[in-house]
C-alpha cells in the first residue's frame, strides 16, 4: 500500500509535550465502526463486562539515551535492543563518524566498543560491564529516551522519571514506553477490577525503532525492527479462556496487540511466547486475538497509524482523526487516548 494514504495535516500544537495533570484525566474517543463518543478515561469501566480480559505491557523504560565521545567527537546513542551479556543494538547520531572497535566513552567510567553497524544508522555495542552493572551504570549516565517530537521541544527532567512510566511497570529493558498505559491510575485499576475485569500482564521490550519514520513509498518495502516479547503459559491460557466463554479480549496498547498477534495461531489461540518480533500490521491483515485497543494518537504516516487503520478500519480511522484534531484532542505519547473496536466484530 502506499503510504501517502495514510498521512494526514496535524497542527503542531495538538503535540502533547506534558500528561494531563492527572493520569486519568485524559480525554477517550469510542471509535466503533462509524460512530463515535467524546469520553473520559476514567470511563473504562462502563465499555467493560465481567470477564473481558485487559492485556498489559508490563515492560519498565530504562535511562537508554547516552551522550559520549569518541576520540573529541560527540557521539548520541539510544539503545534499542538486548542482545545479552552487556551487547545492545543502539541507534547512533552521527554514526558515520564510527567505525568497527571504535570505543565510546560515556559519563561515570561507562564505555562501549562499536562490533557492527547497520542501516539507517544502526550500531552494535558491547559495554564494559553488563547485567546488574550496566544497569546501574545506565542509571548514572544516561537518561529516559523522551520521543523526538517531545525531546526536541523541551528538556527532559526529573518528571519523566514518573510520568514515562506506568504504575504497573515490572521488567526493566524498553526505551520507550507503552503509552496507552500511562493512563492508568492505581483507582482506575481498582475501579475495573470490582467491575470484575480481569487483568493479564505480557512483556514487549518496546525498542526506539518505534519512532523511526517511514522513509519508503510503500509499505511493502518497509522494514520493522525487532523488539523482545514473553508471554507465560498462564497468561496464554488465561485469554484462550476467555475467548472460548465469548468474553473479549483488550489489547492496552499497539506493544501488548502486537505480541498477541505474534503469539497467535491461523484458529486465534494464544501460545506461550519468549522471543522477538518485527510484526507489521497494514490493512489487510485477518486480527486473530485482539477484539478491542485502547491506544492514543499516532503520528502521520506511521507503522501505528497503519496498525490502527488495520483494527478499525481505514476510512473509520481518518474520520475519527479527523474528529480528534476538530475537538482539540492531544497527541502522541503524553497526549489523550482512544477505544477502538475491531472493524470485523463492530
């Protein structure tokens, strides 16, 4: 498909560069079929029944964003992806200047050697110390890797240490965080529980590839990086069941849908999963798991607002953009959010 079809004229002062006050005090459009809702998230409960299943991203962000040099050269890396044993893959700015054993020297005695590049100025790095350390170690000199169209409008500072959280972060490992999920407040949660909502925690690691932008006119000619999911048996077994009693299965973000599509077979059972995935969802693709997403706004011509168009469908999506930029509705990561049904069950 062309990618053209999915661009779209946002003002730029729809650009969130701050949460709402109160995490779940944004704003929710209800997007089913063609008819639309102007809501609040403290509303979730009432689309909910008994028995539907929220399915979390319970990866935690990391400090990945280092600034070093090399020899007297500045050199900015934002790590994307885990190999293991103090190895990451890294975006590098400006990884022309880097060659194969060159060592960036970061803050805090926190160093790297350069063993591979790749596109689109992709590197592979091995630290001087891994596991716990370079934990610790990121701790010290790095910082929360805020999205560009918010980092290059204002300094990141000690509230991103919160707010690019959410309450129910776990597993340490993403450079970005699932933002959907930002929304919740520990009331919200409580709130859906007595509903009798169930919850379910997976793992996607979520990488910086996330924000790289579409450079190709087709998406058939664009490449996904990969990110590290899990999803234990129980977890597996816990939605297949409420599938099987008819209850309805909700994705918390584009990260948690992603690996439930990766984990999914052709009959739409969930099977345990520990392993990465580069899964592009375009128009077109049959949803196998997933019955709703609660997601926020996405950029212009991008692998999620493809996705989207792909749940919801397409001309649904442009209208509901369309209505959100209208009202004044607040986009990208700290922006309001949105309640998308699947277009094939609506």
């Amino acid at each position: 498909m062309k990618v053209d079809l999915f661009d779209f004229e946002l003002p730029r002062e729809l650009i969130a560069l701050r949460p709402a006050p109160h995490r779940d005090g944004a704003r929710l459009l209800w997007v089913k079929g063609a008819e639309l809702q102007d809501r609040q998230v403290t509303d979730l409960p009432d689309f909910f029944e008994a028995g539907d299943i929220l399915v979390f991203n319970d990866t935690r962000v990391i400090p990945a964003r280092l600034t070093g040099k090399r020899r007297q050269a500045k050199i900015e890396v934002t790590l994307h992806m885990n190999d293991g044993d103090g190895q990451w893959k890294a975006f590098a700015r400006p990884a022309k200047k880097l060659k194969i054993d060159d060592v960036i020297e970061f803050s805090n005695g926190l160093s790297a050697r350069v063993t591979g590049k790749g596109e689109g100025g992709e590197v592979s790095l091995h630290f001087n110390c891994s596991g716990d350390n370079l934990r610790k170690a990121l701790d010290g000199a790095g910082v929360m890797p805020l999205p560009p169209y918010i980092a290059s409008q204002r300094p990141i500072d000690e509230r991103d240490l919160t707010d690019y959280q959410t309450v129910y972060s776990k597993k340490d490992g993403a450079v970005a965080a699932p933002t959907a999920g930002l929304h919740f407040t520990n009331r919200l949660l409580a709130d859906l529980s007595d509903k009798g909502v169930k919850f379910v925690h997976v793992t996607l690691h979520v990488g910086a590839g996330t924000f790289l932008p579409v450079k190709v006119d087709d998406t058939a000619d664009h490449k996904m990086h990969s990110e590290w999911g899990e999803i234990t048996a129980q977890a597996a077994e816990t939605i297949n069941q409420a599938h099987d009693k008819g209850q309805r299965v909700v994705a918390v973000g584009t990260t948690s849908l992603r690996l439930l599509e990766s984990a999914a077979d052709e009959a739409g059972r969930v099977h345990a999963f520990a392993q990465a995935t580069d899964i592009f969802i375009t128009p077109g693709y049959k949803f196998r798991a997933v019955d709703v997403l609660m997601t926020n706004f996405h950029l212009p011509r991008s692998t999620l607002f493809m996705l989207v168009s792909a749940f919801a469908g397409q001309d649904n999506m442009k209208t509901a953009y369309a209505h959100a930029i209208d009202q004044g509705y607040r986009f990208y990561s700290y922006g309001d959010s949105s309640l998308l049904f699947r277009e094939d069950l609506s």
